[in-house]
C-alpha cells in the first residue's frame, strides 16, 4: 500500500505554468501556499501582484488577489490592509517592479511599519522592464 508524501498546497491551483523554463517563481509559489496552509490563513488572504513576470500571480493561488501599477504593490497593500485590518495581506514583486521603480514605496511602507507582508523575489534579470533581460539561465526573455 503506498502513501501519498507530497501534494499540493491547497492554497496553490492547479494550474500550469506560464513562467520560463529554470525560472523559480514557481517555486516560491509552492514555498507561499505551504506557509498559507500551515498557518490557516487561505480565506483570510489577499495577494497583490503588480506589473511584471508576477502579474499573473493570481492564476496560482486560490486566495484572493488585486492587481497593482508597477513599483506600487505596497501602497495598494497598504490600503487592502487598512480598510480590511483583520485580512492577512502580503505583496509579490519581481527585482524591477520592487528595487527600481518601486524603491520609494517600499521604503515608505517600511518606514511607516505596515502590517503587509512583501515578498521580494531578485531574480537579477528586471526581465520586464528591459535592464538585463535573458541573463538568467533558462530565462526566455
């Protein structure tokens, strides 16, 4: 009789990928959705994903999600949070969206110590917005 060591997170769909081959955003995914469904949070949730390789985030979770202008996910996260303080709410950004031209609200969402969580994912390439594109290997842009 063989026994099941490991499925899929119930707060991640069933959904195939659309990120290039060798890129680790899928893998983070999985990382969040485990977090989610360890703490209980999945119909407390909302995710905010902005301009990027993330912008389709919300084709991998089963929570909640908002879209968000590029560099701007922790402003819109901020509101989420504030209008829905007992919601959990956490922003996904790319290098390019939270390191270029998101840098000031970031640093003003930390500064005003925000009850957000941002998920800051350097894949060294700001593939979308033109810096360095195609350097990572695997990468298809």
């Amino acid at each position: 009789m063989s026994e099941t060591a490991f499925r899929r997170p119930l707060a991640l769909s069933d959904t195939q990928t659309h990120y290039c081959p060798g890129c680790t955003h899928g893998i983070i995914h999985r990382i969040i959705a485990e977090v989610i469904d360890e703490l209980g949070v999945r119909q407390r949730t909302i995710g905010v994903a902005p301009v990027g390789c993330s912008v389709l985030a919300f084709n991998y979770f089963t929570t909640d999600f908002l879209e968000a202008s590029h560099g701007r996910a922790p402003a819109v996260a901020t509101g989420l949070k504030r209008a829905h303080p007992d919601r959990i709410v956490f922003a996904y950004q790319g290098d390019g969206d939270l390191a270029s031209i998101g840098v000031a609200e970031i640093v003003h969402c930390a500064n005003r110590g925000e009850k957000v969580t941002v998920i800051f994912v350097n894949n060294a390439i700001y593939g979308m917005t033109g810096g360095g594109e195609g350097n990572t290997p695997g990468c298809g842009r």
